[in-house]
C-alpha cells in the first residue's frame, strides 16, 4: 500500500466525483426546464378563460426554448450554488462541527480513568505512530450501536468518534482495530473526499427544498383550498404541482448523488480494513468487531437525524432499508470478514447489547489502579526496536516508503516511548496549563546561561503560574529520551486545541519569543513552532492548507536548492561535508542544475517559504524530494534525533505524515 498513490488516487476520485456530480446536475436542470415550460404554459392556459381541463396541451414537453434553458440553467445552478455554499460554510470548522450535529459528546484529554482513557490512550498511540496530530476524540452516547467515525478536512482537524455501544460492547483489541480503519481513512485523504460528497449533496438538496417550500407555502392556514372548479382553485393546485415537481427533481437528483456516494464509499472499505490489520497485526480484533455487529440486533445503526447525511463516513452500514444494494455506503458484513477470515462460515454471534462482560466497562470494573497504572496496562507489548549497531544500515527509499504507511513495528516503538516518558510530563501534556509549560520547557537550552536568559524573557512575557509550571517540569526532562520530545508534542497538541482564542495568541507569541533564530537549539525550535503552527493554526483561525496545484519540481527548483541547501548546513558544520551531502541529495532529486547556497541565504526562517512551495508539487515527485531529504540527512551514515525530527518536520509540512523514524543505539 502506497502512501503517495494513494494521494494521486484520492485526487483522481475527487476528479470522478465531480464529473459525476456534474452529471447529476445535468439531470436536474433538464427535469427543472420541464417544469418551469410547464408551469408557463399551464399559466398560458390558466389565463385563457375558454380553456377547459381537456384543452390543456402537453405540446411544450417537445418544443425546445434555448433562452428559457439558459434562464432555467441559470436559476438552477443558482439554488446548487447557495445550497453547497451553506453547507461549506458548515463543514468549515471540520471534524467538529460534524461530531457535534451528531451530538457527540467530547472526550477532555484530561480524562484519566475509565473507558474514556482507554479510548483516549488507542487513539493517542495510533496518531503518534501515524505520524499525525492526535484528533480530537467524542462519544455518541445516544447510538447504541457499534459503529465509529473519522471526520475532517484534514488531519489538522480531524476528529475520531465512537458510538457508547462500540465502548460497551468490544475489546480492547477489537476496539484498536476499529480506530485502526478510521486511521486508514485520515492517512489516504478519505475524510475530504467525504466532506466534499456532503457539500455537493447539500446543493442538490436545495432544489428538493425549494419544492418543498413552494409545497408548504400554499399549504399553510393563510391559504385555505378553494374549491377546484374556481380558477384560484385551479391555480392553487397547478402551484401544488409545481412544488410537488420541483420537489420530485430535487429527490432525482438526491437519488442519482446517493448513488455515487454509495459507490465511492464502497470500494474504499476493503482497503480501510486490510490497513487496520497492517497496523495492528492483530486480524482478529478487527474481524471479531465486525461479527458483534453482525450478531447485535441494534448493529451499527445510526438513529440521529443527521445520520443519513454522513452515513458514508462511518466504520460500518448505519443506514438500513429495502434497497441495501444500491444505497449501502459499506460492502456486507459477510464479504468483509470473509476477506479477513477466509474460514467464516457466515454465521454471527448472538450478542445482547445490555451485557456488558465484553466491553471495556467489564473489563475496567473493579479496578484498583490509577490512571496511571492504566494507561501502562493498555499500551501493549514494549519492545524496543533500537539496533545495538552504530552504523544507519536503512536507505533514503526504505525512510520515505514508510510515509503514511504506519506498521507494528511504529505501533510497538510508540509503546516502548510512552512507557518511559515521567509520568508527570504525560499528566502536563493532558492538562491545558501543563500543556503550555510543556512545550516551553522542551524548547529550554542546555546551556545554563542561554537557559536562565530565556527563563527571564518567560517571566517577562507569561504569568507566573505559567513559569512555575515550567520550573516543576525541568527535573522530569532529563531523564526524558530525546525520541519521545515530538510525541509529547502530538500527545499536547488536542489539550492546547482548548484553549481560548486570547490564550492561544499569548502562548503562540510565548513561544516564538523563546525561539533561537540560529545557533544551538535552532533546528529543534523551528520544528516545534512548525508543528504548532501547522496543526493549531487551522483550529483556531479555520486556515485550510491550500490545494496541491499539482506542479513539477523543475517550476520550484529555487525552493527546492533552499530546502536541500538547509538541510545539508544544519545537519553539518564542516562546508566540505556539508557540500557531499547536498550532492548525494541533487543526485537524488535529479535536478543537476541545483548549487549549495551559502548559509546565511538558507535560514530555517526561509525554509518556511520553500515549504510552502514545495507542498504544491505532485505526490509522485513528493517522494522524490522527500528521498532527497533522506538523502542528505543520511549521507555521512549517521543522524542525530534533531536531523531526524527536521527531517519529519518536513514531511509534515509537504502533507506526508512520516511515522517515527528508528535511531540506532550508540
């Protein structure tokens, strides 16, 4: 499974949808001209007063009028136009405005106990050897079935649900093979895609809306029926079959948009579900998760009114009728599990929904650890996965084919990393105080002078609840492994998400104040306030990255010579060193043409530019840059943790979320 195919994909779908969307909007505007033809010759007899019922003439259905198809053309496009841009306009704030019109509830990651945690814990973990933020999490806690969802624009805002009949009624592995599934779908740009399908819907919908209107407005007590043989009789049921058919080519073109939803969501399941089992190695989990909502009378139905609206993005079928086969967004349960358990026989479980010995709630009962002691009971095996050789025995093409494409080896590395972080930075990251001191604390100096200089430029800026924070944090970070100090940062990030608007602003200016512009400390900071930036930027302010413009990396070659040039400085204080390793990576990217700049030409400050650029480049040719990157990271055979966090920094910022990377032990 390619990660970078899987983008140019995603955007050929988004291409395909749109055709087919177009398509859709071409039946409704043909159905809309009828109508309207209709409705004035009708008004042309109407006004007649010698015409009789059987006068009336259905001639107008075989005349074509290309100015009253331009004007129909027009109105139509009009009432899509406004029904798409309400619902964008909705879809905005992501994930979360999703979660909440189905009337989630949210999970504070300050939770500490309980199926909550558990939850909370699975998610944190599959985020962070994902390589992405870690999402917001909420509970359905009206929907007793089983059934998850992953909702966003982008991983930036992507939020994680999950209804309280998955949190009653599975495992903990079957519940890490779902959140596994919904995790496919944030890495392959599944959720825009389905965000998208919402936002044209709801303009095909305004037409059906605006029948309805007509429909109701003549309805209503202010309007009373006249009798039939009267001309308003008549008029008032000719504006009743206006609205009715109105109405009926809206529900026209629902129907045919249904349909392509459905049809899109299919194909994308299988390939969901063989990612989960990558993940978590466990085929089991996912596959018993799947026959409970086979043996669960309730299934995985979804009763909230918004349901049908975002069926598609949901783990499994929530929506059930008579015409399953045409308008079910999931393949059956029966030919998914058999894709995973050749040997099913098609036979479910029966399960009672009201017992409860299966869940996690059973499982968590009459416990008496602590959250802490929790948190390390359902963090899996611990493995530490660093090589006793002190030589980087992996390639530039082996780091970059792990973009998007997260294993169990990732998964068993993020245990053994949050096994060890002090349990006091693992509260701090999880509270909205900590939270803040947290990051500021990682971004602290070695040297004791430069600390105590920007422990002064702190006291000056934040409050004194702030730096105090800090200072009961410091004793925990040295016994911190230097891997775990990105990982926190994802594990802060959904806490810092609760901030204010206000708080937020003064954090951020905390933070780039504390910032060194050059010299020790530099290519760490830059990677902290990237990641930052990128992910709480978006939440906070609604900024969407803008859409790949698909360019060659021959058009942003300077960019590139910036990015390359940056990388070989900082990863290497001698000019002849560092001029190899830029060579390795032009050799890699094949664009002979680029020079190495001179340092102070090749800031961290102007590498946020470059970035920018660069992300606009095709996924194909991503890789390239991304191995070129490597590349030059790798090219003396050796790579600090700072070189490798850079190097992911990166990767983040091109869109391609890169799992951790392994440094062998010296």
């Amino acid at each position: 499974m390619d990660f970078f195919k899987h983008q140019e994909r995603a955007q050929r779908s988004t291409t395909y949808l749109m055709l087919l969307f177009l398509l859709a909007i071409g039946g409704t505007i043909i159905g809309m001209y009828c109508v309207v033809v209709g409705f004035m010759a009708g008004v042309e007899w109407y006004g007649d007063p010698n015409q009789t019922w059987s006068s009336f003439s259905w001639d107008f259905l075989w005349k074509w009028d290309p100015e009253w198809f331009l004007g129909i053309t027009l109105g139509t496009l009009g009432v899509i136009v406004v029904g798409c841009a309400w619902k964008y306009t909705q879809l905005k704030r992501g994930g979360v405005w999703i979660a909440e019109s189905l009337g989630g509830r949210y999970v504070s990651p300050s939770s500490r106990f309980g199926p909550s945690r558990m939850l909370l814990n699975i998610v944190e973990e599959l985020s962070i050897a994902s390589g992405i933020p870690t999402p917001l999490v909420y509970i359905l806690e009206e929907e007793q079935g089983i059934n998850a969802f992953a909702a966003g624009n982008s991983p930036e805002d992507a939020v994680v649900g999950v209804t309280r009949g998955a949190l009653n009624l599975l495992n903990k592995k079957e519940l890490q093979g779902v959140i596994a599934h919904e995790f496919s779908h944030i890495l392959n740009g599944d959720m825009q895609i389905n965000l998208e399908l919402i936002g044209l819907l709801g303009g095909i919908q305004g037409v059906g809306n605006l029948g309805r209107w007509l429909l109701n407005a003549f309805s209503h007590e202010s309007y009373p029926l006249y009798h039939l043989g009267s001309r308003i009789g008549a008029f008032q049921l000719f504006i009743f079959f206006v609205g009715f058919s109105v109405m009926a080519v809206g529900a026209f073109g629902v129907f045919f948009a249904s349909l392509i939803k459905a049809a899109i969501s299919r194909q994308r399941e299988f390939l969901a579900d063989a990612s989960a089992v990558q993940l978590t190695r466990y085929p089991q989990g996912l596959t018993s998760a799947l026959k409970k909502i086979g043996g669960l009378v309730e299934g995985s139905a979804i009763h909230h009114p918004m349901g049908h609206e975002v069926s598609h993005m949901f783990f499994s079928q929530s929506l059930y009728s008579g015409m399953d086969s045409f308008f079910s967004t999931h393949p059956s349960l029966a030919k998914r599990i058999k894709r995973l358990d050749p040997s099913f026989t098609g036979e479910f479980p029966e399960i009672d929904g009201a017992d409860l010995k299966t869940g996690l709630i059973h499982a968590l009962s009459g416990s008496s650890v602590d959250g802490d002691e929790m948190e390390k009971e359902f963090t899996g095996s611990f493995s530490s996965l660093a090589t006793s050789s002190n030589e980087w025995r992996t390639t530039p093409q082996e780091i970059v084919n792990q973009v998007g494409e997260p294993t169990p080896a990732h998964l068993d590395h993020v245990h053994h990393l949050l096994e060890h972080i002090p349990i006091a930075l693992r509260h701090a990251a999880h509270e909205s105080m900590g939270a803040q001191a947290l990051i500021l604390v990682l971004l602290l100096w070695s040297k004791v002078d430069q600390r105590e200089m920007q422990k002064h430029r702190m006291a000056e800026l934040a409050d004194s609840s702030l730096t105090q924070g800090m200072l009961s944090l410091e004793g925990s970070l040295t016994t911190l492994d230097p891997q775990a100090r990105l990982p926190l940062i994802d594990m802060a990030i959904p806490t810092l998400k609760n901030l204010s608007h206000e708080q937020y602003e003064r954090f951020k200016n905390s933070v780039l104040h504390i910032l060194p512009e050059k010299g020790q400390g530099a290519m760490f900071g830059w990677t902290v306030r990237h990641v930052l930036l990128r992910h709480l930027e978006p939440f906070f302010y609604g900024e969407r990255a803008p859409r790949v413009r698909n360019v060659s990396l021959k058009n942003v070659q300077v960019h590139c010579e910036v990015l390359l040039s940056t990388l070989a400085h900082q990863g290497h204080v001698n000019e002849s060193d560092a001029c190899s390793s830029f060579n390795q990576a032009r050799d890699e990217v094949q664009l002979p043409g680029l020079q190495l700049r001179d340092p102070d030409r090749c800031t961290l400050t102007v590498l946020d530019i470059a970035l920018a650029n660069l992300a606009q480049v095709t996924p194909s040719e991503k890789r390239i840059l991304l191995q070129g990157c490597a590349a030059c990271v790798m090219a003396d055979h050796q790579a600090t943790v700072e070189e490798l966090e850079l190097l992911r920094a990166i990767s983040d910022g091109l869109g391609c979320p890169m799992p951790p990377i392994f440094v062998p032990a010296h």
